[in-house]
C-alpha cells in the first residue's frame, strides 16, 4: 500500500509537470482520479468540482482551463460529459 501510494504521488507530479511543460489551452479531467491529481481537487466530488485556470508558470502569465467530466467511458455519463464541455464553453473556460 505505502509503495502504491508514493508511486501514485510521483505519478501526479510527472502528470503535472507534462501539462506545464506541453502548455495545452485545455485539459479535460475525465472521472474523478484524474482531477484528483490536482490538490485543489482532492476530496471532492466529480459534482463539486470548479472549471478553474490553471497557472503554468510562476509568473501566473499563462494558464490552462481545468475540465473536470464525468469519465466518457460510462455509457451513461456520454451526456453528462458533452453537457459539461458545453457548460465549460459558454462560461468562458474552453479555448479552441
């Protein structure tokens, strides 16, 4: 258990670190593990959880939109996830 969890820990931080490093305009959470890997995320529920910008760098000059979606592979989340990207578009937190 401690060695999963300090491998799922190093995990996140290399995620992370990809997202800084590529610098995507968005990045769509899919379930809740994946938005968990964000601290500000961990604990809650799929449901709770904000559309947020995301700094990339120190500086807080460039950022990333959080997408945070019901995972698509459940037949019965495909509307719940198309409902949330739209939701994301309409209120400014999907760039294309």
């Amino acid at each position: 258990q401690e060695g999963y969890k300090r491998c799922q820990k190093k995990m996140n931080e290399v995620l992370i670190s990809l997202i800084k490093f590529m610098k995507p305009k968005n990045v769509l959470l899919s379930g809740k593990d994946a938005a968990h890997i964000f601290p500000f995320y961990k604990d809650k529920k799929l449901g709770d959880m904000d559309y947020q910008k995301y700094h990339l760098d120190d500086e807080g000059n460039e950022t990333t939109n959080l997408i945070p979606l019901h995972h698509f592979s459940w037949t019965t989340h495909y509307k719940r996830a198309a409902d949330g990207i739209k939701e994301a578009i309409r209120n400014g937190y999907c760039n294309y």
